[in-house]
C-alpha cells in the first residue's frame, strides 16, 4: 500500500531504459555519421532509436497518476523532469528526421549540410536523454543507492551499450531483409552499410560496465554512510544480489561481451540481445532500489506494522 | 511576513497518535493516506534501564525544496511564509517529489492520481487559527507559529532548547524542530 | 473537522457536546446545521482536555453515520446467531419484550432477568431504576475490573474513596498499576504540566509504558505481585520511622494492630516476591512518605487481580493513612457525594427493591463487599456523615461470572433473560469460553448496541442506541463525585437510535411502571438532578450553555469537621466493617492468583507470566475496530515477550503465536520488545474481527484473539470480598501457530 514503500513502479524503469537505448542510438547514428561517414548505421536502427524515446515517453505518460494531463509536465523549467520531457521530444523529433535522409526517395535526402545539422542535435539529445534519468536519480540524497554523480555514469554507460547492441541488431534484421526493402524503391539500399567496429565499441563498454558497477556498489558498501553500506548490502547479499550478480553482470554484461567478440553474426546477435536484457534489469534494480529511503527515527517499524492493502477491513463496510 | 515553523517536544509526545487521525479527518484522506505519522524509537537499552521516544513526522516545511524545485508542472509551491503545499489541479502525480523529499512527507492519492501532504492547515492558518494537529494534541507537544516574531513560543523554544531539525545533513533546512529527550 | 466545510457559513449552531468513545468525556464543540453535524473540535474552553482530542475522540463523525451502525430495531427471524433479523419498530420490540419478561417474572421471579453492562457510558441510575421496580437484584457491570473494589475498601475503610486527587499541591503521585499516557488522555497532560513544575511522577507497572517512559521512578514488578509491594512499602513507613504519626494519632484507629501485621512483610520478604530490590521498595515507600502531601492515582490493575486483589488494594489504601496523605491539601481528597445535587444513587430506586430480593443478588453469599450486604453496610455508615450513599449501580452488583454460571447450571437458580446494554460481553468479562456459552444457552436476550457484535448477534433483539453527539451526558464519576460537567447533545438521534435512558423508560412503562418514570427526556431527568443546585434555569441545556460545570469549593481537611464516615468516626487501619462481613479487618498477604512458588506444578507446564487486560490506542476496550482510520494504524493483535524469551521459543518479530492457560488459548502476534521483563507475557485486550461475518459458529472470530479466553473466574480465583476475577498475575504457555493449526479460539 502507498504508505508502506511509495516508489516509482516497473513502467518507468522500463521508460529508462527505452528512452535510454533510444537515446544511445541516436548518439551513435550521429557520431559515426560525423566521424565515420554517412549510411553507417542502418536506417532501421536510425529509425528505431526515436521509436524507443517515444515508447519511453508513452510509459512516462502511463506512469502517471493523471495521464490527461501528462503535457503539464513541460511547465516548469527549472524542474529536471521538465528538462528531460522537453529533450525526449526533440530527440524523437530529431531522430525521425535524421532518419529521413536515408530514405532516397524523399527530395531533401542529399542535403549534406541539413543532415550533418541533425546528426549534431541527434548527439546533443541522444546524449541527453541517455543521461538524464541518472542524473535525474543523482539528486535525491535520501535515496542512498541513488544519491552521487556515480550514477549518471552508469546510466549514460548503459544507454550507450544498450543502443550499440540495438543498432548490431537492426544492421542484421535490415540486412537479411535489404533486399525486400530495397525492391520498394524508396530507401537507399547503400545505406546498409555495416558499422564494422560497434561489435568492439560495444565490448569496452561492457567491460567498463562491468569494473564501474563493481566499483560503485563497492564504494557505496565501504562509502560514506550507513544508509549506504545498507542499501549496497541489498546488492551484494539481499534480494538483489541474484539479479544482480547472475542476471545483470553475468548474463547481461561479461556473457555477451565475450559473445560480440567471437566472429559470426549468431553470437554477436544473442550477445547484443543479452545486452540489452542486462540493460533492463538494471533499470529495474536501480529504481525498485528507490525504496531504500533513508528512513526517520522508527520509521521503518512504523511502516512495516500498516495493512498492505489486502486486509479484509479495509474492504469491508464499502457499501453505502 | 511570517515565516510558520513546527516545534515538536518529544519529551511530551506520548505517542498517541491523535495528531494523525485528526490530520486524516480535517484532510478527508482516503484510508490509506497519512501525512504525520507518529513513530516509536525504542524501547532502547535492556530491560529495565530503558528509554523510549515517540516522533510525530509531518512536511518539515523545508525552506531549500528538493520537492518544489523538482515538480515537473509547477504544482508543488512554497509561498512566502514558508508553507510548502500543492496545487491540486496542476498536479499530474508523477511522484518525483515523493521520491526526491528525505522524509517521505508526501503520498499519492490513489483515487484521485495526486500526490498530497501537510500544508501546515494554511485553510486554518490563513483564518488566524492553529493547524488540526496541533489543537488536537493533548499533550501540547506539538507548537506552531511565526519563527519571525521573537516574542512567539516556537522562537523562544527553536532559540532556547536544544532544538535540532531530521537528516540535517542534507541541508534542506527543516522548518519543523525537534526537542529531544533523548538518552534521558 | 473537515477543511472542505465551511464553518463561517448562515445558519450554523456550535453545541457544547462531548466526547462519548471512553469515560473521560472530553468537551467537543459540535457545528450543527439543519440537523447535522458538519464538524467538530475538541472545546478550548473545557477544563480537562483543553481542546485536545485523542484518535477515538476525533473520529466521532466517522462513527455517528457509519454504515455498520445498527438504526433501527431488529428482531431475530433465523436460528440465533444465524444473522437473520427483521426490522420492526420500537414501539413492537417494548411490547413484545414486555411481555416476555413479564412472563419470565411470573414463572421464575423477577430474579431471572439480569442485565449485563459494560463501562460508564450509559444513564445507568435508570438501567438500576427500572430493575430495582421490576424486582430483580441481578444487575452487573465491569465495576469489578474497574475501580469498585477500590472504592468500596477505600470507603470503607474511611468513609470515602478519597480519589479527589490535589495534585496541584503536591509532590509526588503514584501512578499505581495506570498508564494515562494510553488511557487518559487529559489527565497525562496535567500529569506532564505539574512534572515541569517539579511534580515527582512514580508509575508502578510490569510494562514500560508510554507513562513510565515519563516518569521520574519506574518500578518494573512482577505482574500480580503488587499486594507483596504495598505491605513491604506499609512495613518501611511503620517501621523506618516514616509515618506521621501525629495524623495517625488524631484520626486513625488500630494503628498497632497494622504495625504488628506487617512486621514481617520485610522488603527482604518482598523482593523476590516482586522481583524488584529490596532498595527499590524502601526507594518508593520513602518517596511517598517524605514528599509530602502526595497522591496515590487509582488504577484498575489492582482490580483486576482476582484472590490477590482485595488484600493489594487494601494494603495501598492503608499507605496513604499512615503517611498522612489524605484529606489534606496536596493529599488525596474525599470529595464525598454530591450534596448540591441529586445524586444517581437518589435517582436509583433502591429502597424500591425488597430485602427478600436484595437477598436473592447472585454472589451475594460469598462476595459480600460489593453485593448488598456489603453496601448497606457501607451505605449506612455514608449516609451517617455525608447524608448521601455511593451509587448502587457499579458497587453493589450480581457477581457477573457467578450469573453466566447460573445461566449454564441453573445454580443458585436459573437466570432466564439477559439484557445487555453497552458491553459485548464474550469479549470483555472473564473466562471469554463460559461467557460464551452462556450467551448462546440464555433463553432471551436484548442488546442495546451501535453495533451487531458477537454478543448482539445472539441476540433476540437488538436495540438502535444513540452514541456520540446524540446525547446530553453529565459527568459525575459514577455518581460519586461532588462536582459535575455537564454536555449537551449536538443533534437528535439519528434513523431510529434512543437513549439507553429511553429504553428503560419505556420498557418500564410498558411493564407498569409510568409513575415512576416522570421525565420525558433525559435531559428533564437531568434537569431534575441539578435544580437543587440552585441556578434557576429552566432546562439542562441552558445549564450546559450558560455555566456547563458545577465546582463546589474544594474543601480540606473536612474529616475535621464531619469525622470519616466509618463505624468509629476514624480512618479504620483496623477495619470494623470489613472484619463484620468476615473478612480479614487487615490486609492479608496473597501470591499472584498463579505463581511458581504456590503452584510449581502449574508453572512448569505453563512456565510464562501473564498480563492481560490494558489499554492500548487508538482503541477502547472492544469497540472501534470498525473505524478504520484508526484500524489502520493497528489492524492486528500483538503482545509484547522480551527477545530473550522469545529467542528461547524460536519466535521472531510478527510471528502469530498461540497464548494458551488452563482455560484455554488464543492467538496474537509478537512484538519483541524491551518493555516487559523476561518471562513475562503481555497481551492486548478486546479483539474481534467485526469485518468478518459475525454469525454463529465463528462470530467475527470473537475467540481467536480474545485475551479474556485466557482470564479466570473460578470462584477459588476470584477476591473472596470483591468478587473480582483475575486478569493478571497469570501463568501461560506459548507456541508458534503452524499452518496446519491456526483455527481460532480454543
């Protein structure tokens, strides 16, 4: 019941890590557009990566008490949720139009110096959205696993690992299908060119996910205080410590980054799909970690003696 | 302007938890709802040397507002006179100022998707009165007033007592004070 | 009151009510428009809660129209206890009540028909009135567990209970066996206000109580062991050279036989029997008996002790004579009765009821002190000194376990009908498995409730009664004070709820008794009482608007000028009265009612101490486990076990747990805590699960957590003057309820 641990549910860590790989995949779409040259990522991961921060937008929405009215949360702007709501929409919107320019038919495709504009504001967004939901936990300094810079890190590490392995993704799905899409006639098959190194740029991230969250669980047990070491123990032995260790840095981080590493499509693919597992499991932690408040004198026994929602007196006596 | 503050006198406070029902009754909270509760430190120490505590919790009426500063809608406001307090209408309940306020001040209304807490009874206030909590207290452990006016109680305790303010480390400036008892 | 209604708005009406959810009656101001109570406060202007509301007080708008209220009379159709009822009208439900117990009468006697009553929230001058015209000896309360041993030793001791407490003056109290911080709500405040002013506060209690939190002495005893500690504190004063003797001198009498009595009742003597040091016990007896004037407070844990109860009691009393610490200022006071008005024992009707029936109360052969041949006694010698006598109603009652006996076994004789007002009784008199029993065996029954409980649900009818705001109320302390508040209704009944007072009334009038019931409404009947008073008002409610208290001036050292009101005039250390009723005339020296030194046997199958029966917010006795804002904040039964024993029995926090003695086993959840001693048990009292079905068998599981299953009555238990049965002072065993094994109640 709302009394006993009000925390953020499943639906916005799930927008997290949406908007994160969506953010993720626009910052690499961008990068490798500037530094690499055009068409190296595949028009369906361009495309997928707006089409993630817009799911990721559509959970926030639904994770409000008032969806109706979802658009007033673009009415403060010294607020960081306003920030990040204003930022998710011209991601979306700049995503979508970068991905334009890789669909030949469209007149405005060629126009190099309008498509290296939007691959800046794809990496200015991207990056944005891939690091606001950590900073945006950063600052609550009575949520002790959230509170510090270390977080932001962590989130913008795992939005761009994530989206690494969702652009892997959609280079293989776009290249099997390549040929159907080409005979369409409307997207420029040259545009599938394979982005050679996101296997290895994938791999350092997940090696330095993999040192940086052992780092900072570490630091938050032997940190500063002892709502810290608390909320850590939750990793390290509590409830958490299975997902944790076996689901996320096993399965979703050291697993695939020795499968990006082996040659062939097949394990490269299921290690880009664990990726992006790990990616959400994380997430899932990370803001279910929220309810570790740093709790009042006696608050905790209090709380833990309230009905949990289910007690037949509080349905009873409803009528009338 | 008045700056409205909180002194809580735990060496009073028995822990009866009428300021809590009053508060639910005055507000119209759905049963689930509460905005002061009273929790229970101890007994402490092995029986029979003992010492027990009770702490009335409410909105500490920060005067630095992690709440407000976060509301993504504007909603959640801090008027001159130190009251923090929502504005219904504005409130879209996306709960981050449940989650960024350190002392779990703030709940959801899940009937109407709003997040609500303590404003001081500023219906009340404003009329010249005293918040609910405070009247009903029996013990009188709960003090209210202007913290601008060195002539009012809540002055002369905040600057008198050892009064301190929760999770002071966090540097929200609490405008609701404790007076300990603690340790005897 | 609610923030969304507007109090400044045309045509509202602000009533001097009170607050009716315990006896302390705090003032309430209620807003009233068009015949509503659209909010409530508690009043500033009042002299005991100063405007402060506890939980139970602030939730009289959720009580006054809550859905489970019953509002209009039901009579049984189904099976009792099936839950099958039919709406008739009062008018149908007298009549035909009427009837049945005038038949009850002609073919038993009006002795047949007993009334079962709960705590002091109903006009019970009018439940004794209406049963001493219709002949029949056989009314009781919970007065045994509350308070009325204690004052009819106390009165008979010397002339008065002197519960008058001038704490204003003084300099220490005791809070003996009472925890106002969970009960009293007023009265901690002014405990907490005179501590800051230099008030030494002792609490005496096995339980760290929020008020022992407070205190400046806690005396953490054994449970039941308080009769060893009174005799040791008797035995320090009298021979330590701590008693006043020159107040001895002027106003007591068998100074040396009490002084021989309790030479051996060393502190040596009590310390293992208390479990406290023998340092302690001098600690407290000196406290009280140098910081003069001090008060003794009266709790109800001594009268709830069974066999050991009367001689505890007796022994605090004496305390306070031989210090010196009565009817002097800062002392504990006799105020004696109301002599400016009418009292309820006026209001009574007791000369009404013949000696052969008075002769006929059950219990009155072997509980003679607070039965009828204990009172009249005490009664004579009040009326001698103070003109007046104690009400009645409370300290002159059947013995109620004697009568649920006499229901199941016929013995003394067979009693026929039960009209229960204002008590649920299978929760909250002794031995929960009998009442039980009783309940579902007795031929008729009539509840008077708010509520169908367990009891009203084995009902034959059951009877809409007003609650809070719904009635005028005066507060009189039992009828035996000699000042009075008096609070207004706010609104009329709602739907078709009566005053208890009605009910009598009419069930009088029904059943011939019309003369005897001139007024209206209680409020004429209250109107009646105060006009010897002298304000000249026309109606109580002008009385409540214009001056609602009535203070005669304190007066001290009365006893000066009047005598005590006892056979020789003195406080009797010696007691004449209670040696008459063949009791012992000093206090007698009696274990906890079952203990490992007297019953070694019994303690180690049940190897744990019980307590049961205080009080805990945010509830009173059984009642408000409906409401569920304060339901919320404890929606399950806990007891309190020291971690100690607890890791002993491999329970951990929030295990449920079976509680079991020889009468039988319940269930409640651990609370490990620090609070009680180790090997000690301390129960929460009242619990049933109105959200359940109450229909027979399991009767919103009105045994499962039911602390009184776990009580004794049996007569060898039971204080052989009082008659008060045992609460505390128990021994019990426990055990970790399985999955396989969780069924409720026995």
């Amino acid at each position: 019941m709302a009394q006993k641990h009000e925390t953020w549910g499943w639906m916005l860590a799930v927008d997290f890590f949406f908007a994160g790989m969506g953010g993720g995949m626009l910052v690499i779409a961008g990068l490798s557009d500037l530094f690499l040259g055009v068409g190296m990522t595949s028009v369906l991961g361009n495309l997928l990566g707006p089409c993630f921060v817009g799911l990721g937008a559509c959970l926030l929405v639904l994770e409000l008490g008032r969806p109706f009215q979802s658009w007033r949360v673009f009415m403060n702007p010294k607020a960081i949720l306003t920030f990040g709501a204003w930022n998710m929409l011209f991601a979306i919107g700049s995503g979508f139009i970068y991905t334009s320019f890789g669909i030949g038919a469209l007149p405005w495709s060629n126009s190099i110096p309008v498509r290296e504009f939007f691959a800046v504001t794809n990496v200015i967004f991207g990056m944005i959205v891939a690091t606001y939901p950590g900073v945006l936990l950063a600052r609550h300094k009575s949520r002790p696993f959230w509170t510090g810079t270390g977080i932001m890190g962590l989130f913008l590490i795992s939005s761009l690992v994530t989206g690494g392995a969702a652009h892997m993704i959609s280079q293989y799905v776009y290249g099997a299908i390549s040929s159907i899409v080409s005979s369409w006639g409307i997207v420029d098959a040259s545009s599938s060119a394979v982005l050679r190194g996101l296997p290895f740029f994938v791999a350092g991230l997940l090696a330095l996910q993999l040192i940086l969250w052992i780092g900072y669980v570490w630091i938050k047990h032997s940190g500063s205080t002892k709502r810290e070491t608390i909320a850590a123990e939750r990793w390290i032995s509590g409830n958490y410590a299975m997902p944790f260790k076996g689901g996320f840095l096993l399965l979703g981080t050291f697993l695939p980054l020795v499968l990006v590493l082996i040659p062939g499509d097949l394990m490269k693919g299921l290690g880009a799909l664990l990726v992006i597992l790990g990616g959400l499991i994380m997430r899932l932690l990370v803001v279910y970690s929220g309810q570790d408040r740093t709790w009042l004198p006696g608050e905790q026994k209090y709380r833990s003696r309230l009905p949990l929602g289910h007690e037949a007196f509080l349905k009873a006596w409803n009528s009338k | 302007m008045a700056r409205y503050a909180m002194v809580i006198d735990t060496r009073s406070c028995i822990g009866c938890h009428s300021c809590t029902v009053a508060c639910r009754v005055h507000n119209n909270l759905p049963v689930d709802m509460i905005y002061n509760p009273v929790t229970t430190v101890g007994p402490t120490g092995v029986y029979p040397n003992l010492h027990m505590a009770h702490i009335p919790l409410l909105c500490m009426h920060c005067e630095q507002t992690p709440c407000v500063n976060s509301c993504p809608t504007g909603a959640s406001q801090r008027r001159e006179d130190g009251i923090v307090w929502i504005e219904e209408s504005k409130c879209v309940g996306c709960k981050t100022c449940v989650m960024v306020c350190p002392y779990g001040a703030r709940v959801s209304n899940h009937e109407k998707g709003t997040v609500q807490k303590c404003d001081f009874c500023f219906d009340r206030v404003d009329k010249g009165s005293i918040p609910r909590c405070v009247q009903s207290c029996h013990q009188k452990a709960r003090i209210f007033g202007d913290l601008d006016d060195e002539t009012s109680e809540v002055f002369k305790l905040v600057n008198g007592e050892h009064a301190v303010r929760l999770l002071d480390d966090l540097g929200t400036e609490p405008y609701v004070f404790y007076i300990y008892g603690l340790e005897g | 009151m609610n923030r969304n209604v507007d109090l400044e708005q045309e045509g509202i009406e602000i009533k001097k009510s009170c607050c009716y959810f315990c006896h302390e009656n705090c003032g309430v101001l209620a807003y009233v428009k068009d015949g509503k109570v659209i909010a409530i406060e508690g009043d500033p202007e009042f002299p005991t809660n100063a405007g402060g509301l506890c939980c139970r007080g602030n939730i009289a708008l959720k009580h006054i129209d809550h859905p489970a209220r019953i509002n209009y009379p039901q009579k049984r159709v189904g099976k009792k206890g099936e839950g099958k009822w039919e709406t008739i009208s009062w008018d149908q439900a007298l009549s035909e009540i009427a009837a049945k117990l005038t038949q009850i009468k002609d073919e038993s006697g009006a002795e047949a028909v007993a009334t079962a009553g709960g705590t002091a929230r109903t006009d019970d001058w009018a439940r004794r009135r209406f049963m001493n015209l219709f002949g029949s000896p056989n009314g009781f309360h919970n007065a045994h567990l509350c308070w009325m041993p204690t004052f009819m030793i106390e009165t008979a001791i010397c002339g008065w209970s002197p519960f008058d407490l001038d704490m204003g003056n003084s300099r220490v109290i005791i809070l003996w066996g009472q925890n106002p911080g969970a009960s009293g709500m007023p009265a901690m405040h002014h405990l907490t206000e005179l501590q800051r002013k230099g008030l030494k506060i002792v609490v005496i209690d096995p339980r760290y109580t929020e008020t022992a939190a407070k205190a400046d002495l806690w005396l953490p005893l054994r449970p039941g062991s308080d009769c060893a500690l009174a005799l040791a504190m008797l035995h320090v004063i009298i021979y330590e050279g701590l008693a006043d003797d020159a107040f001895i001198a002027e106003n007591c009498v068998g100074y040396e036989e009490l002084a021989t009595h309790v030479a051996d009742f060393s502190p040596e003597w009590a310390a293992p029997l208390t479990w406290l040091t023998e340092e302690q016990i001098r600690e407290v007896a000196t406290i009280y008996a140098t910081n003069k004037p001090g008060n003794i407070q009266w709790g109800t844990t001594l009268d709830q002790q069974g066999r050991t109860a009367g001689g505890a009691i007796h022994a605090r009393a004496l305390l306070r004579a031989v210090t010196g610490n009565l009817d002097r200022i800062g002392s504990d006071l006799l105020s004696g009765p109301s002599l400016d008005s009418i009292t309820e024992e006026e209001m009574e009707c007791n000369e009404y009821l013949t000696d052969e029936q008075k002769a006929k109360q059950i219990g009155s052969d072997r509980f003679k002190l607070m039965t009828w041949p204990g009172y009249s006694k005490i009664a004579e010698n009040t009326r001698k000194v103070w003109g007046k006598a104690p009400t009645a109603e409370w300290m002159c009652e059947a013995h109620p376990p004697s009568v649920f006996n006499a229901i199941l076994t016929g013995k003394p004789y067979s009693v026929r009908a039960l009209l229960v007002s204002a008590t649920n009784p299978v929760n909250s008199y002794g031995n929960s498995k009998v009442v039980l029993e009783a309940l579902r065996k007795v031929e008729f029954m009539v509840t008077c409730d708010y509520w169908m409980t367990p009891t009203a649900a084995l009902s034959d009818y059951v009877l809409p009664i007003a609650g809070a705001l719904e009635r005028p109320t005066m507060t009189t302390v039992y009828g035996c004070a000699d000042f009075i508040l008096a609070s207004q209704r706010a609104i009329q009944p709602m739907y078709e709820r009566r005053n208890d007072y009605n009910f009598w009334k009419d069930l009088g009038i029904q059943l011939g008794q019309k003369e005897m019931w001139p007024w209206e409404t209680v409020e004429d009947a209250y109107h009646y009482k105060l006009e010897p008073c002298g304000y000249g008002l026309d109606t109580y409610d002008e009385f409540v608007e214009f001056y609602r208290f009535h203070f005669p001036e304190r007066e001290y050292n009365k006893s000066q000028r009047q005598g005590f009101a006892t056979p020789s005039g003195k406080i009797e250390l010696y007691s004449s009265v209670l040696k008459d009723l063949g009791y012992s005339p000093l206090p007698e020296y009696v274990g906890p009612v079952e203990n490992e030194i007297d019953h070694p046997e019994l303690a180690k199958e049940y190897p744990l101490v019980l307590s049961t029966g205080n009080g805990f917010m945010p509830f009173h006795h059984s009642e408000q486990f409906q409401i569920k804002d304060l339901r919320y904040l404890r929606h399950e039964p806990y007891f309190q076990i020291n971690p100690v024993t607890a890791a002993e029995y491999s329970i951990k926090e929030d295990d449920w747990v079976w509680i079991e003695t020889q009468r039988g086993r319940m269930k409640q959840k651990a609370d490990l805590t620090q609070a009680v001693a180790p090997r000690v048990i301390i129960t929460q009292r009242g619990w049933w699960f109105p959200e359940r079905e109450v229909v027979e068998p399991d009767l919103g599981g009105c045994l499962e957590s039911n602390t009184n299953v776990l009580t004794s009555t049996r007569d060898e238990d039971c204080d052989p003057m009082s008659g008060t049965w045992a609460n505390r002072g128990l021994l019990c065993k426990i055990y970790k309820v399985t999955a396989t094994d969780e069924k409720g109640g026995n």
